[in-house]
C-alpha cells in the first residue's frame, strides 16, 4: 500500500498548475536600436533584442517604467524580437534595457540602451579651424556652439555609425558656449564626417537638432586639378557663375573650398573624353557673398584622401562700392590701330580708387591690374600694349577698387572696342603682354607646311633619279632578273640601300616634329650654317636700304629665305648621296655575291624582275610623298553635342542584348561610337534612311562591351563634340544586395532621402540604377561589421523626378563584374497630386484580436490606385485597384483575422495610371486599436489539470483511510 500512496502522490505533484518561475539565468540579450538611437522627434525607431532560440517572450523595459514596459514574442529562427516605435517624442527617450524567457527560466538584462530624440531645440553650428583640409597623420579642431546656453555639447562621427563624444560647454564673455573637439590623428582609410548637438543637463536624452555636416578632407600626394571660371572671374550681382574643377587624372569627385569658409562643396565628376574629368559646380546667383578665392579638390569614391589642391582663383564682384562716379576708358593714339603698333588704354576716375583692373570681354583668365596714381585732378592707370598684334583686338572694360576690399568692384567703365588692323602674321607666335590671355587658337602649321613641301619634292627628285637610273639600266641589259628567291641570279646591293633611304625617309615624314626631325635638320643647317648667315645679312641689309620695312617682315623674308635654303641644301645632299651610291654600286658589281651572303643581305622577292622591284621601290616612295601632305588647320565648328543612352538601361546581365542610342539635333550623316581607352572609334554607323539618331546593337553583353562610351557625329558643318559618357556594365552571378530606404518607401516632396544598399558579403565598391535613368552614382563602402560592406546614397532634396524603381549594384574594385541586381524598390513621392482621399474603418477603430475590419479609402478625384501605408513599416504599401460605386473612387483594404501586429496608425494615398510614382497628400492618419489576449490562454488546461489533482487527492484519502481501518481491525499484522 505504501507503495502505491507514494506514486499517486508523485503523480498529483507532477500534475500541478503550470507557473512559470525563474529558476536559473539564461545568457543576457543584447540591445540595439534601427536605424540609430539618435533619433528625430516624429520618425519611427525599431528597438532590437537578441536573445536565444529557445526564448518564448521577450521584454522590453525602460528606467522610469515598473516591470516589463512592452513585451514581444520572438520572430525568424525566435531568436529575436523587435520593438517598434512609430513615432519618436519625447516621452519615449531615456535608458531601455531587455530580457526573454523560456518555459524554465529568464535571462538576465542586457546592457542599457540610451534613446535619444533631436529636434527639441535650435541646431548649434559646427566648423573647423583654421579650415576643413588637413594633411593624412594630422589633427584639426571641430567647434560646436551656440547662443543658447547648453550645458554639454555632443560631437557624433558619421563615418562611424554615430559614434558620440560629449564635452561640457565653455561660455565666452559675449555670451557664445561652445565646446573644441580635438579630432586626430586622421587617416584616408575612414570618411571623416562630423554633426554636433546640443543638450540641456536636465533632459539628457532631448539633443537639439543636428548641425550642418562637416567632412575633412585628407590632403595626398596625387595630381592638383585646375580651376577655372565661367563666363570669367568678374561677374555682376545676379549673374550665373561656374566654377569648373578639371584634371588629366580620372578623378571620381572634386571638392571647392573658399578660402575664410568652412563649407566644401563637393560634385560628382564626369568625362567629356577619355582620361579627362571635370566637374561644373554652380554658384549663381551672384551676390556679394560670392567674391573671394577659391581652390579645388580631386578626390575617388573609395577613399578619403584628396589631392594637392589647385592653384587659387580669385572671384571679383562688381558694382558693389558706393562710389557714384563711374570709371571712363580710353585708348591712346585711338581705337583703330594697325600691327605693330603701340597703343595705351587709360582707365580714369574722379572717385578714390587705390586699384583699377583691366578686363577683355572673353578672357577666362584675370584681370591686368595697376595701382592708381593721383594726377591733374584723376585717379587713373595706364595699360600699354606694344606691340600690338591680332591677339590684342577686342572690347575692353575696367574696373576700380579699394585696397580694404579687393574682391569688391565699381560698376564698369563703357565698352571699349579696340580695332586691329593689317595682314595677319602666322608665321611667328602672337605677342602677348604680360598677364593676358586668349582664348583657345588655331593650330598654325605653316611651318611644318613649308618643311613638308620640301621633303615632297625632295622625293620627287629621289623618285626622278630612280625612274631614269631604271630606264638606263633597261636599255643596257634588258630582261635580267635582278631580285631572285632562289639566288640563280646577282643580288643588286644598291636596291636594298635605297629602300633603306625610303624607310629613313618614311619614319622623318610620319614623326615631322619627333627628335630625329630635329637632329637631322640641326646636321644639315651646321653644313649650310656659313653660307646661310652671309646670304641672309646681305639681302637683310639691301631691303632694310631700299625699303622702309617693319620688324615683323623683315623676320617674315629672314625665315622663308632661310627654309628655302635648307631645302636646296637638302637636294644638293640627297644627290650627293645618289652618286656616292652609284659609286659603290660600280665597284662592287666586280665581286658578285654569295647565296648565303645575298640571302641575309637584304629583302627577296621571287620572279621578281627588274621592273618589278624597280615598281615596288617606286609605289613606296610614291605613297610617301603623297603622304606628306599639307596640314590644313580645320577648326570644328558649334555644333550641339548629342545625346546617349543604353536600352533597356545601363546595368545588363551577361549574355543579354543591349542598345546604344545616339541621337542629334539636326540630319548627320554619319555617326560614331567612342569608349573609353580605345584608339580609334569603337564604330561608326550612317542612319538608314536622313535622320538625326543611329543605334549601336551587342548581341550578346560581356565583359568586353562593359566600359564608359560616348558618342559624336558628323554633319556638313563638320564634326561636333563628343556627348555626356554613358557607363555600361554587365552584372554576373554573384550574391545580390539588398535596397532599402531609410526614410521608408513613401517620401514627401521637399523631404530628403537616402537609399542604403548593403550585403553580407564584403564588396568594395556599390552603383545605384533607376529605371529609365542614364546616371549611374556610386557611393564610398562602409563595413560597419566583418564580414559586411554597405553604402549609403543620399539623393538630396526630393522631387517628383525622384519617384521611380531602383536597384542597386555590387562589385569588387579590381574587377569590371558586378554582382546580381537588389529586388527592386518603389520610391513614391507624396503631396505630388492635388486631392487629398479619406480614411475610415469599418466596424470602427477598436477591434478585438481576431476578428474582421475594413480599411476603407475614398476619394472625389478619378483615381485608379490607392496604397495604404502603416507608420513604422518598411513593407511597401499595400495596392489596390480603384473602384468606382455610386461616384466615388475607392478601395477596400480587408484584414482579418486581426492581430497585435495589425495595431497601429494608417494612412493612404491615391496615384494615377499616368504617374505611378507621384502620390496624392496622405490622409488624415486613422489609429488602429487591437485589444485581446496577448499570448497563449491556459485556463481550460488549468481546470482539467486541477480537476485530476483533486481526485487523486480524494483516491490516495480513500486509500489512507482504509489502511489505517484495517489496522484497527487485525492489529499486530503486519
């Protein structure tokens, strides 16, 4: 009997209600917030805790708040839970911390968790000292402050996923606090960017808003780019200015930096031709603010370090001094004068000026500048001119300015043209005073001209002796065979050293301005060198007596009697040499050659007679001199440049067919397709039928057609410029990312927006796609973790252009593959269409877990597709097609059954089939309640649990009471 009472009561004991208690610690969680834990006030935060597979509920819990403040069940692999935070206040910042549980035991919490909410408070200002470029290994100052009397500001790295440092604030004696954070050592292996907070010592976690971002540019040792300006380096309040950033290096971005400032203004480069990148960074409209010096930075997408900076351009404004008494411009003797010249433009003022400025209409390069001298009454400066050449002609206006403002101008003086007449002189290079530029010229190959007439006729001499020499011999010994493969006959040593002379002859043609041109004409200019000075001074000196001739003459008849010797020169020597040869070929004609000897001598040909030899000498001294032909300046006229794209877009799988499109503003007739480090065209194609576009067609997309390409045409105006480049990439095999939107997939107009891709697999180098779009902007990599590569892709202020679907691209930085494409995501941009539709619920906004409701979304407008948006998500919206009932656009957005998950706050949007990607104004937000059991009800298996219990109770009672009666009755029995 004991036996039995002894398993009835282990049995009622097992069977016990079941109460969860916490018996041993589990490993703690960790705790982390998305995207960040700075966070706006108003945008939605994700709270993360990871804990173990075997956790049934997780708990979040907040300083302030008793016990478990939210709790959540477990999602994926339930190894972790998220909670979301809709909209960000501050009532839900401070110090979070997490547990789960399982059926045995609970974990103990993680580590806190500090929420913070920006946007409570006016931003500081941010700024470095002396200046935002520091060299690699050094160290600047970051100053945050403000007129608000902060207690602490907070310093956060961008480049490294809001990393903060906290400094007390100073006050100043004009009642400015700020706090000077050291940053440093830097190096080009991070991307140094940096936003500042304010904050209050009693409200820790409400920050102010964020300061403007300030990057650090890392100084290195690569090429300094240029900078130049356009129209040009004085410009009046209103105008659009240009500053163009440009290099021979292929430069990814480049940076503009004002001197006095703190801000960068960075641009994204691109090519106009092969091994060039520019960057046009407008400025405009002017105003005073503008003038100043300006240098520029060139810098790549995978790195920080920039390069050595460009050399400074100083931006004059005008009519900005209060003096009312414009400048007054003049030329003496005239506006009209002739070549050689001497003229003086004399710019005047009865205003105190300590500086005017000379400024030609055209000229991209700066002003002649001159100090003022006080004279009869004026403030004035002279500007002389002499001699004055072509270059000189032009309109002229100047400018005055004071010494304590020197990029600050009066207004100008009147126009001033300046008038050049006489013959232009090519031969010599224009003369330019100091300080002057011009504009691009045309290439003048007079010169070179002349030295190639005379090498034509030279060979036409060449070419003359031979024919005659060929004929004399003919008529001596007529049909023998001279070059021969199989040595039967003499091998002619002569022939081989003339067509030694034409390949001599050939390689000074094609490298006319090589270094053996050189040499060869210095040799024969020493031979003449005597006779050619004796010659020159006598017919010099008998002009200079009989004429009255001008410099530039004198140098022009000087020059062309000089190449007219040298070229008799090089006939009388070319004869020599003829004859020298002939020589040798008459003493040599005694001792016949060897088979051996001939066959390693020279060139063979078979059955070759003399004639045939003799024609084959000829046509390539023939050839040669037609090839030394005139070089005719042609300069390429103002033709618009055309425009390229790729279909079906940019980024083709491998083994796909894309097409090159090019297209002009006018009929051309013929166009070609240019790429990157190729030559020569990659190929040229006419329109089938009188039009202004071609397609260039790949079969088949590999790794060969990848690359930059552009495109020009020809038309009978000539050639134009060659188009904006179009990069063409192929995507492979490799894993693919992932897109997302950190803003969520519905932005509102005027709202910034950033795409972030990222993998799990460490690439080193992304590229953003748009459908229907042409550029394709790449991004610097950040590894926020081993293992993991991502980049982020900030598309500025948003505008309907920038609704649409992207993807994105992964690849590696010594490679031209890129990885798979991202799925694709749908940016909607809200408050694009007038209407604004209505939101309702049906049965109404509190509902119980498990039961229906009905999103209702209506509007008056004709709309054909409505979307629901729930805050917080990062799902896109839900779509429905628009229906039509009793005059109403509409659509019904069922849920059912409803759970926990479906709480929240709705909103919906209307689009039209014409634009799918701009969104009506959001309605009015609708607040979703859902009450009920949170988890799951164990009251039935509860009762039947104590229900068994209890019999067992009164089973073992019954069985105890009859032991112990039946001991009564025969005692001493055992």
């Amino acid at each position: 009997m004991t036996a039995t009472s002894t398993a009835f009561l282990c049995l009622g004991l097992c069977l016990g209600r079941k109460v969860y208690r916490t018996r041993e610690p589990l490993p703690k969680p960790t705790i982390w917030a998305a995207p960040s834990t700075v966070v706006t006030a108003g945008r939605p935060v994700s709270i993360w805790c990871h804990g173990s597979r075997k956790a049934d509920r997780y708990h979040l819990h907040q300083k302030w708040a008793p016990g478990s403040w939210r709790s959540a069940f477990p999602q994926g692999p339930r190894d972790k839970a998220e909670f979301p935070i809709p909209l960000m206040t501050p009532g839900l910042a401070g110090r979070y911390h997490c547990t789960y549980e399982s059926r045995r035991a609970s974990s103990a919490p993680s580590e806190p968790l500090d929420l913070v909410v920006t946007g409570m408070f006016d931003p500081p200002t941010l700024s470095t000292l002396p200046r935002p470029v520091v060299t690699s290994g050094g160290s600047v100052t970051l100053q945050c402050g403000s007129w608000q009397g902060f207690d602490w500001f907070y310093l956060c790295d961008e480049g490294r996923h809001g990393h903060c440092q906290r400094l007390d604030s100073q006050r100043r004696e004009d009642g400015w606090f700020q706090a000077l954070f050291t940053v440093g050592p830097v190096r080009p292996t991070h991307w140094w960017a940096y936003r500042c907070y304010g904050v209050f010592s009693g409200s820790p976690h409400a920050w102010s808003s964020s300061s403007g971002l300030v990057e650090l540019l890392i100084l290195g040792d690569s090429r300094k780019p240029s900078l130049s300006v356009l129209p040009g380096p004085v410009v009046a309040p209103g105008d659009t200015l240009t500053l163009r950033c440009q290099s021979d290096v292929n430069y990814d971005r480049f940076a503009l930096f004002k001197m006095g400032e703190h801000d960068l203004h960075q641009q994204r480069a691109w090519q106009p031709q092969a091994g060039l990148s520019q960057a046009d960074i407008s400025l405009g409209p002017v105003s005073g603010s503008h003038g100043g010096r300006y240098i520029c930075y060139g810098g790549y997408n995978l790195s920080s370090e920039w390069s050595a900076p460009s050399d400074p351009v100083d931006i004059q404004v005008t009519a900005l001094l209060p003096q009312d008494t414009l400048p007054a411009l003049s030329a003496q003797p005239g506006s009209t004068v002739y070549l050689g010249e001497n003229v003086t433009l004399r710019c005047q003022t009865g205003s105190l000026f300590d500086t005017f400025l000379l400024f030609k209409e055209g000229d991209i390069g700066p002003p002649l500048h001159l100090k003022s001298r006080y004279q009869d009454g004026v403030f004035q400066a002279n500007f002389p001119m002499s001699p004055v050449t072509l270059d000189h002609g032009g309109t002229y206006r100047c400018y005055g300015s004071l010494s304590g403002t020197p990029i600050q101008l009066s207004r100008p003086s009147n126009p001033l043209e300046l008038k050049v007449e006489g013959d232009p002189v090519n031969i010599t290079p224009s003369v330019q005073t100091p300080n002057s530029t011009s504009g691009p010229q045309v290439p003048d190959y007079t010169v070179e001209n002349l030295i190639a007439m005379s090498l034509s006729g030279l060979i036409l001499v060449v070419l003359g002796v031979l024919v005659f020499q060929a004929w004399h011999s003919e008529r001596r010994s007529p049909g023998r065979v001279i070059f021969s493969y199989d040595h039967h006959h003499d091998l002619h040593d002569h022939h081989c050293i003339i067509i030694i002379i034409t390949i001599i002859i050939t390689i000074m043609s094609i490298t006319m301005t090589t270094i053996i041109t050189i040499i060869i004409t210095i040799i024969i200019i020493v031979i003449t060198i005597t006779v050619t000075i004796i010659i020159i001074t006598i017919i010099t000196i008998l002009i200079t007596m009989i004429f009255s001739i001008t410099t530039i003459t004198i140098t022009t008849i000087i020059v062309t009697i000089a190449i007219t010797i040298i070229t008799i020169t090089l006939f009388i020597t070319m004869i020599v040499i003829i004859t020298i040869i002939n020589i040798i070929i008459m003493f040599k004609r005694k001792t016949p050659y060897s088979k051996e000897k001939s066959s390693a001598h020279c060139l063979k040909f078979r059955g070759a007679e003399r004639g045939d030899a003799m024609t084959s000498t000829l046509r390539a001294l023939l050839c040669l001199g037609l090839s030394v032909g005139l070089r005719t300046p042609v300069q390429a006229g103002d033709l618009p440049k055309p425009i390229i794209w790729a279909e079906p877009g940019s980024v083709i799988p491998a083994g796909s067919p894309v097409t090159i499109w090019c297209q002009a503003a006018m009929e051309v007739k013929e166009f070609c397709l240019d790429k990157e480090r190729s030559p020569e065209p990659w190929e040229r194609k006419s329109p089938r039928r009188p039009g202004d576009k071609a397609k260039f067609r790949v079969a088949h997309m590999t790794q060969h057609y990848a690359g930059v390409y552009s495109c020009h045409y020809h038309s009978p105006a000539g050639w134009s410029e060659r188009s904006d480049p179009l990069e063409l990439l192929v995507s492979g095999e490799s894993g693919k990312p992932s897109l997302l939107s950190q803003q969520g997939p519905i932005v509102a107009s005027g709202q910034s927006l950033t795409l972030q891709c990222h993998s799990d697999v460490g690439y080193d180098r992304f590229v953003l796609s748009k459908e229907g779009g042409w550029d394709l902007p790449q991004s610097l990599v950040l590894q926020p973790q081993a293992g993991l590569s991502q980049a982020h892709f900030p598309l500025d202020t948003v505008s309907s252009s920038h609704g649409g679907r992207y993807r994105c691209y992964s690849g590696y930085r010594l490679s031209s593959e890129w990885s798979a494409p991202s799925d694709p995501l749908d940016i909607l941009v809200a408050r694009r269409l007038p209407d604004r539709p209505s939101l309702s619920v049906q049965p109404g906004p509190r509902v119980a877990s498990g039961e229906n409701v009905t999103l209702l979304c209506q509007s008056q407008s004709p709309r054909t597709t409505f979307l629901l948006s729930k805050e917080g998500a990062a799902d896109p919206p839900l779509c429905l097609r628009s229906e039509h009932p009793a005059q109403q656009y509409q659509a019904e957005f069922s849920m059912s059954p409803v759970t926990s998950a479906h709480g929240g706050t709705y909103r919906c949007y209307s689009s039209h089939s014409s634009s799918p990607f701009l969104l009506s104004l959001p309605s009015e937000p609708l607040e979703l309640l859902v009450s009920g059991p949170q988890g799951p009800d164990y009251t039935v298996e509860n009762l039947i649990a104590m229900s068994l219990s209890g019999l067992i109770l009164v089973v073992l009672g019954v069985l105890v009471f009859q032991a112990w009666h039946s001991e009564r009755r025969s005692p001493g029995v055992n």
